[in-house]
C-alpha cells in the first residue's frame, strides 16, 4: 500500500511541473483598438504570458548561449520579417506598424495579391523569426486589400482615361494610319495602324497596372528596366512604321508631281511632231517613231498617274481586326504574329500584376522574340502595299 502511494506522490510530483510550464506558455489573444488593418497601420497584438517570449527572444535564462532574436509578426503563418515591434510588458501587447520592405515584399504580396474584395480574411500571431509562430486565437481578422477612397480615386481615373481615348480612337485619327490632309475631315474611312495600336495597349497596361499597383500597396517605384524596354519596342514599331508610310507618301507625291509634267509637255510635244510631219520633211521615218513613242509613253503616264494618285490614298478602314491585320492584299502573317505575341504577352503582364503586385520581369530572351517580331513587321512594311 505503501509502495502505491509513494508511485502516486511520484507521478504528481513529475505532472505538476508541466502542467504549471503549459499555463505559462504564451499564447496570443486578441488585437487590441481595431477589427481591421492594412498597410502603413499600426497593429497592437496581446500576448498572454508575455514575458515568457520577452525572455526566450532576449536570452535571458541563464546559461543560454544563443542569440536575440527579433519577435515577428506572423500573418496567416508567413513572418513579417524586420519588422520589430513596440512592447509594452505591463499591458502585455506587442505593437506592428505594417510596412512594406524589401524583407516583407514576397509575403505582402502573398497576403495582397490575386483580391477579390476590399478585405481579406487572415490569422494573426507572433513569434521569433525563425521560429513557428505562437498559438493564437485570432483566426479572422480583417487585413484591408484596397482603401475605399484611393481605390474610387484610381477608378474614376482610370475610367476617364479610357472614355476619352476611346472616344478619340473611333473619331480621331489618334489610332490610325496617317493620310493625307483631304482625309482629315473623315477619319472613320482611315484604317487603324497596328504599329500605333500596340503602343497604346502597353500604355494603357502599364497605366492602369502602376495605379493598381500604387492603390494596393502604397509604392510608386514599380516600373522596371524591362517594361520600360517593352514601351520602348512598342514606341519603335509604331515610329518606324509612321516614318516608312511616310517615305512612301513623300515618293508617290514626287512621282505625280513627275508624272503631271511629263503628262503636260507631252501634247505640246506631240503636236510639234505633228507639224513637222505635215511638211514633208526628209527624217519623216524617224519622226513617226518618234510620234508613236510619245503616244504610247502619253497613254502609260495616265495610267501610271492615276495609279500614283490612288497610292496617295490610304485603304478605306473595313473594321478594326482587319484593319490591324491585313493590307490591300489581305491578312498577312507578319502582322498576325505581332498582334498574336502583343495579345500573349499583355496577357501574362495583366496576370502576373493581379497576383504579385508587380510589374512582370520579363527576360532578355523573351523581350528579344518581342524585337525580332516587330523588327519583322517593320521590315514588311517596305513591300507593303496600302491601296489596290
């Protein structure tokens, strides 16, 4: 009896110890002062058994050798690295201001990226940084996405700045292949240049991604060597195209300029061999060569006149695809491969923005295919005709 009780009072002895060491490990229960939180706020985190944590992050147990450590905080499980917090031993609550850093960009935009609302559930707890966070009961606070007045602000922006270039693009020629000035007053007949419609997407892409970006997170510093890069193709294919259509135009209006001469002089000039055949003159055999010549060359100038004539004119716009995809011979792969690739890319761009919150670093080897189908499309555009 005596071998039992001695057992019992050894089991109690060894229990009691651990069950005083697991009332005293910290746990985190609640946040203080707010049910919501997003970037650039402060966020206060109570901490049962404070202390406990206060001395494991400092080493202050004696004959510890490690080193202190920097108490994180820890948003659905993922730690919010160097940021270190305000403590407050006697309230036992720790306080965040949430900022984002280079240490905290990759889990900012885990926790922001890919929304679908203002707000986003998520857990919130504390602990070292390289460790697991603490167990806590909060499970659903809210982390704010998206402030409601900024977010209005970008999209009333945003809208404003589509109405209007839309409205330009379908009344101006701001889309549109230039032509001459007898066109200007109606542009719906020009067609849409492919060359400029390219730029704009990138344009209008990077515009409304930079305020998406800028809304969400705050930062305005999102645009990289490589979509920069990017622009500047678009800009490229667009300016070499203009500049090629113009070369095209400058000679079709010298050649009727030479036409229109040639075409004046040659009457006076037929009608002097006319008078000199009718006075029987020696050379009468070469005279009438010569005659014939000149009719002929005056018959293939009014052919080759109103053929220059009708190239100073640009296509009559059929509709907007295959306005961009086609010239007076029909669709053309050329141009089917730059709308394609443009199409693609823009894709993966809106993609990769809406789920890290960043603009895509696209590689060199990627931006290269990119330049080699506008250079492709550029070089084309030498042969190509705009009038049948």
């Amino acid at each position: 009896m005596r071998n039992r009780f001695s057992a019992l009072l050894l089991c109690v002895s060894l229990l009691v110890p651990g069950i005083a060491a697991a009332q005293t490990q910290p746990i985190v229960t609640g946040i203080l002062g707010t049910t919501r939180a997003g970037l650039n706020d402060e966020l206060t985190v109570q901490v049962k058994s404070l202390r406990v944590l206060l001395d494991k992050a400092d080493c202050v147990n004696p004959g510890s050798n490690c080193k202190p450590k920097n108490i994180a905080l820890f948003l659905n499980g993922m730690p919010l690295r160097g940021i270190a917090p305000v403590r407050d031993i006697y309230n036992e609550t720790l306080q965040y201001t949430l900022s984002r850093t280079d240490q905290t960009k990759d889990v900012w935009s885990a926790l922001l990226g890919s929304p679908t609302g203002t707000t986003r559930l998520v857990t919130v707890s504390v602990g070292l940084e390289d460790d697991y966070p603490l167990q806590t009961q909060v499970e659903k606070f809210e982390l704010v996405i998206l402030r409601p007045i900024w977010s209005i602000i970008a999209l009333v922006i945003v809208t404003l700045m589509l109405v209007a270039f839309f409205k330009l693009a379908r009344r101006s020629s701001l889309l549109r292949d230039p032509g001459p000035a007898k066109a200007a007053s109606d542009t719906s007949k020009i067609p849409f240049s492919l060359g400029r419609v390219q730029m704009a997407f990138w344009f209008i892409l990077v515009i409304i991604s930079f305020l998406f970006i800028w809304v969400t997170t705050g930062q305005h510093d999102t645009i990289s060597a490589q979509i920069l890069t990017l622009i500047g193709i678009g800009t490229g294919t667009a300016l070499g195209s203009a500049l090629i259509d113009a070369s095209k135009r400058e000679e079709n209006q010298s050649a009727v300029a030479s036409l229109e001469a040639e075409k004046s002089a040659l009457p006076a000039e037929i009608s002097q061999i006319n008078q000199q055949l009718a006075g029987q003159p020696p050379n009468r055999t070469e005279l009438e060569a010569k005659l014939t010549t000149r009719l002929q060359r005056q018959q293939a100038a009014e052919g080759e006149l109103t053929k220059a004539r009708t190239a100073l004119n640009p296509l009559e716009s059929q509709q907007f695809f295959k306005d961009i995809l086609s010239d007076a011979n029909g669709i053309t792969f050329h141009r089917f491969q730059l709308a394609v690739w443009t199409v693609v890319l823009g894709f993966i761009f809106c993609a990769s923005v809406y789920r890290s919150l960043s603009m895509p670093q696209f590689s060199d080897t990627l931006l290269a295919l990119m330049g080699i189908t506008s250079g492709t499309y550029i070089g084309f555009k030498f042969p190509e005709q705009h009038a049948k």
